[in-house]
C-alpha cells in the first residue's frame, strides 16, 4: 500500500505486526531445506539453526498459494490441511526462509486440526 497525503502530513496505513507469546517470542513460519515447513515460536537462530517451540509441521495446506499467505493471513480451508501435531520443540539445521505471522496467521494454523491417517 502507498502512504497517503493529507493537507501536507505523510501516513502509512497500518498493517498487522508480528505476533509475540508471553516470553517475546515471535510465533513465525519457516522453510526449510529438507525438513519442509514448521509454524512456531522462535525460540533462537544461529546461522542457518532455529530453535522452535510449540512448532507444527505444515505438511499440505489448501486456501493459501503461498507462505507469505499463508504467514498473513492464514489457510481458507483448514479442513483440507495437513498439519501435525504441537511438539514441544525442534531444531531445524536449515533454515532457507523465516516468515512472521501475524495473529491472524497464527490463529488460522492452530485452529487446523491436527492430521491423523
């Protein structure tokens, strides 16, 4: 969106910020080089090494074409996702992409149930 002029003062439209838990950690999406995709707080990052906590393993989603979508606004059919279940942690040794989510995006992934075959 481009700033808007009123009567010579400069606004940026507001848009979501990143979502943060009670620790500050910020709840992200990542992808990975062959580990696929993971949805989580970002406990820590070194290199190409994330540390994340309560993370799902994205394994297919439908209403999102991609991850940035999917890290604003979420999926629009959660019920044809294909998301695991919470883990309390896991390392990720490469990490190629780090999203922030919104709360929005946030709410979307956990409220996709958690996939069983």
């Amino acid at each position: 969106m481009k700033n808007i002029i009123i009567d010579g003062v400069e606004y940026t439209p507001k848009t979501e910020t990143a979502n943060k838990n009670k620790d500050g950690l910020e709840y992200v999406v990542i992808r990975t080089y062959s580990a696929g995709v993971h949805a989580g707080y970002i406990q820590s990052r070194k290199g190409k090494e994330v540390v994340l906590v309560d993370s799902r393993r994205l394994w297919y989603w439908d209403g999102a074409f991609t991850l940035s979508a999917i890290a604003k606004d979420g999926v629009s059919k959660p019920s044809d996702c294909k998301f695991s279940c919470v883990v309390g942690m896991i390392i990720l040794t490469e990490a190629i992409e780090i999203i922030p989510c919104t709360k929005t995006a946030q709410n979307s992934i956990e409220g996709v149930k958690e996939w069983k075959n």
